[in-house]
C-alpha cells in the first residue's frame, strides 16, 4: 500500500488517488487515517478553486480575504504592490489608483483642476 498524497482522497480499498472533494474557497491540506480529505478555509491572500487545488497566491493588484477563494481586484483608489495580501490600500492624495493597481501613480491634471 502507498500512503494517499495530500489534496488526494483515498478511500479503502481503492487501486488509485481521486482528487479531494473540497468546495471553492477551500482546499485540502492533508489526509486523515479515515482516508477522507480534511478541507480547511482558504488562507487570507489566496484564491482556492476547491477540488484538491492547493491555495494559489493573490497577484499584485489583487487581495482575497480568509476563505473567499478568488483574488479580487483593487478597487479604484486603492492598489496592492505585494502578493498574497488580503487587502487593498487606500491610495495617498496626490496619486491615482485605477481598478487593479500594483502601484500608485502620480496625478497628471495641471495645478487648479482635480
């Protein structure tokens, strides 16, 4: 017998490895002697597609509350330089944060105008 591998489902008796059944915003970490996967909540910074999927890690621009499961967006007027984050951050006066911004940038209107 060969140990089931994690995000795997083993149940007994079973010739080969199935994937986990976790639901999206979950992810299976490991195996218990039962054979059945655990699922846990998909980490703060991550997005899980459910499945055995392991968690993948928010691209810059993007954030993901604990268990949501997808990495949203910046919203407009907030910006994210780092992976893995859970939140966005509020964009400085002085700067422009389009939808989905890694960075700020910095404001092109001309001295009197907005």
């Amino acid at each position: 017998c060969t140990r089931c591998q994690a995000g795997r489902f083993c149940p007994e008796g079973a010739s080969r490895e199935l994937d986990a059944t976790c639901a999206p915003g979950t992810y299976a970490d490991m195996t218990d002697t039962s054979g059945e996967p655990d699922c846990f909540a998909c980490p703060a910074g991550s997005s899980c597609a459910g499945g055995g999927a392991a968690p993948a890690e928010c691209a810059p621009g993007t954030a993901a509350q604990r268990g949501k499961g997808v990495c949203t967006p910046c919203d407009v007027g907030t910006y994210q330089p780092s992976s893995g984050a859970a939140s966005c951050l509020a964009c400085s006066p002085g700067f422009f944060c389009p939808e989905g911004s890694s960075a700020q940038l910095p404001a092109s209107c001309p001295a009197g105008t907005y």
